[in-house]
C-alpha cells in the first residue's frame, strides 16, 4: 500500500455520497479503528488506521490522524491489533472426511457446508473446489451465493479430467472425467459450461510412470473448448515439460510445483511472469508423508480435536507410526520448495492452496500450515499474505472483489492479536472474523 494518508482519505468523502444513496439495510455502518492495517496489496502496513464497512463492501480506509468516523457506526477497537484480508485457497476437495482413504459416500451436502464451515473457522473465507464436486456443491454454491447460507465463499471446478485410470481415479474412482477422446473432452466441457463451473481442471501426472496420463490431445481439446466459454483451466503437475505444453495451449494456472528439475530457463519463467500465471505450489500435500511422524505434537491442537473427527485423528496418529517416506519423495518436496523461491524471485504469481480434503489433508489447518511453508520456502511473510490473498482474488478472476482491503472489496477480513509479519503462524491468531461484513460466531460454527 504505497498511498500517503491525504490520498487514503479522499475515498471517504466519496463514501458519504454512497451512504446517502443507498438503501437503510445497506447504510449500516463499521469502523474498524486503530489497527495495523496490512491490505493484501503487498504495500507498506498502515499504522492507526481506519476502515469503513456498509453492508457487504468496504467503503473507505484511510488514517485515523486524519479520517473522521460518521456518527452513529459500530465502532470496533482494533488498537494494537492487525487488519489483513481473509485467506483465500485455491485448491480444496469438498464432501471429504480427510480421512486416510477417499470414500465416495462422505460426499453430501451437509459435509460439504461442514467442511466450508471449517474453512472460515480458520478464517478462510473463500476456496476453489478442484475436479471432485458433485450436484451437491452447486446446491450450496447457490444457496451460498443467493444468500441463503453464510459460510466460505464457494468456486467449483466440477468433475476434473483425466486419463482412463489416471490419477486421481486410483482414490476417486469414476467421480472424475476418464477419457482418452478429444470429441468426447469437449462434450464434457460443454457440460460443465452448463453448469457453470468457476474453473476446470486438469490432472497431468503419471505418478513418476505408475498411472496412464492424459493425452497432449486431450488437453488441446479440453483448453480450446474451455476458451469458447471463457472458463479458466488450471492443471495439476509435475514435470516441467508438461508445464511448457500447458502454457502453450493457454493454461491460467496450476496446482502443484515443477518437481522433475531445477533447470528452468529464465526466458520461461519471465513468460509465466508476464502471462500472469498462478502457481499454487501446495507444498503441504507432500510433507504430510512425514509430517505427522516427524511432530506428531500437531495433533494435540485443540483446533484439531475442534475441526476433525475422532476416528480421522486416531487414523493420523497410526499413519505417523507407518511413515515411510522414500528419498526421492523428500527430493521433490525440497526440489518443489526451491522452484517456489525461485518463480516467486521471477516474479511469477504464487497463490495459497491446501489440497484441504485429501488424505489426512484437515481443511483450514493445512491452508496455515502452507503458508508457513511458502515462508520456508523463501518467500516472506508479506508475500506469502499477498500469496493467500491478492493472487487468490486473481486467480478467481475476482480481483476487484476479493483479495484485498481496498475501498469497493467485499468485507472479508480477519482482525488479529498478534502481528502476522513478525510471524505468519499469528494468523490463526484471530479476534475477529468477518464475512461479506457481516461477524462471523466462530465459536458456533458447525465443524464436524
């Protein structure tokens, strides 16, 4: 945030107007005073600032030096406290107990707004739902977006392609699109488009020659028919060569991170940079092949015994006895953690995503754990904020409504007790949470 306190302030006046046109239920005022502001724009926190929410929209922000509050507002004191958007993860799979194994019965409505319900408990406030979703998730979308339901904000991609056995059909079976026809690609696609989906999904990963892959054919077919309707394709990946076709076809983004080398030509990474391009490295879906062994302490969080089920738990503690992690699966992650840094150094868009939903993959715990390894990795803390919201909101295509505080963004935010710069594990450190302005009852959320 580079702008001076005068210029902060000049959105006020502007503000007042608004207020004065806009209908009583949409003229109910916040002021969030005195906090740390951090916006999610990468600029320089604001010291004492103030931001004003009406109805859904944050509706002004500037310095309390020099920023006057209307009378009659909800005045909220966020003295020595620090103001950041809510976290956005680009990549979850809803209707999931996060047990060891995927069973496809889990899959219902009410999970899914449990598992929503989760995420904005740890103050994510939306998430993009990638390749696994079923009629049930766009139940709640819709119920989530007519108003009907408070909960995190919901994207779907709906059913992801893959190739005949490909993965993810080893754990998800048929609720993914197996084919190896370019026709029958585009037939599906129009399906989607039917429904509406807010982004489709590619898995290209033959799990180092253990799975079939799908065919350059097939992604051609899925990316030119998805251009037609204007729906973004991010793709699972791993080696670099498939990343390169991907970019060629006119790929937006991807889950994962190149893992197969190091050797990336900067040309390459420029090209990523200036196409705009969202990696989202979910770096903690491969450390969780260790993680638990490794500091086992991580299940005795009480947000833990709050958010996952008994038996899940108890599954987590008997898999951290078996683990066994090959050699070459810590090569990837350390060789995933390296190219994160080195993209990001690049100037490549990194985004925040979990994989929350997988196995023993607990949702809105492993959004934080992430971005506590996107530091790890390189990043600062700054960025690895900006990671979990700015490029969220881009990457959505929703970055004049999400992402940041910024006048005219949707009121999503966390209010926090300690400052997230010093380190980014204060972000689960919050007071208080709002949602599309409105507060959030953390406490009676239904998580499980």
């Amino acid at each position: 945030m580079s702008s001076g306190p005068l210029k902060r302030g000049l959105p006020f006046l502007a503000a007042l107007f608004l207020f004065a046109c806009k209908p009583p239920e949409e003229s109910v005022q916040k002021a969030i005073i005195g906090a740390v502001l951090i916006d999610g724009t990468g600029g320089p926190p604001l010291s004492n600032s103030v931001v004003i929410v009406a109805g859904s929209r944050i509706r002004a922000i500037g310095s309390r030096a020099n920023m006057p509050i209307p009378a009659g507002v909800e005045k909220i004191n966020g003295a020595g406290k620090f103001l950041v958007p809510g976290l956005i993860d680009l990549h979850v799979h809803l209707g999931t107990r996060a047990g060891p194994a995927f069973k496809a019965a889990d899959y219902t409505r009410e999970r899914i707004e449990e598992n929503l319900n989760t995420y904005l408990y740890f103050g994510v406030t939306s998430v993009r739902s990638m390749g696994t979703d079923r009629p049930a998730a766009f139940d709640v979308r819709n119920a989530e977006r007519t108003g009907h339901l408070l909960t995190a904000r919901l994207f779907t991609a709906g059913r992801g392609f893959t190739a005949p056995g490909g993965h993810p059909s080893q754990e998800v079976g048929d609720v993914v699109i197996q084919t190896n026809s370019p026709e029958e690609a585009r037939r599906e696609v129009d399906t989607l488009a039917r429904e509406k989906v807010d982004a489709i999904k590619i898995w290209v990963d033959d799990l180092g020659g253990k799975a079939p892959k799908i065919k350059p054919a097939v992604i051609d077919a899925v990316l030119d028919q998805a251009r037609k309707y204007r729906i973004p394709v991010t793709a699972h990946i791993y080696s670099l060569a498939d990343t390169q076709h991907l970019v060629q076809a006119g790929a937006a983004g991807f889950l994962h991170m190149i893992q197969d080398t190091e050797d990336i030509d900067p040309a390459f990474i420029a090209r990523l940079r200036d196409l705009r391009m969202v990696f989202t490295p979910t770096l903690v879906r491969q450390e969780l092949d260790w993680l638990f062994a490794e500091h086992p302490e991580l299940l005795d969080d009480p947000d833990v015994a709050r958010s996952v089920d008994a038996d899940i738990v108890a599954a987590a503690r008997q898999s951290a006895h078996s683990a066994h992690p090959s050699p070459a699966a810590r090569q990837d992650f350390e060789r995933a953690k390296r190219n994160t840094r080195t993209l990001a150094a690049g100037g490549v868009l990194i985004g925040l995503g979990s994989d929350g939903g997988s196995a023993l993959d607990f949702p809105g715990l492993m959004t934080h754990r992430e971005v506590e390894l996107l530091v790890e990795a390189g990043l600062s803390p700054m960025e690895a904020i900006v990671a979990g919201t700015r490029s969220g909101g881009f990457a959505l295509q929703k970055g004049d409504e999400l992402g940041t505080l910024e006048p005219g963004r949707r009121a999503d935010l966390m209010l926090l007790s300690a400052n997230p710069l010093e380190d980014v594990r204060n972000l689960r450190k919050i007071d208080q949470l709002m949602l599309d302005g409105e507060w959030v009852d953390r406490p009676a959320l239904k998580l499980k």
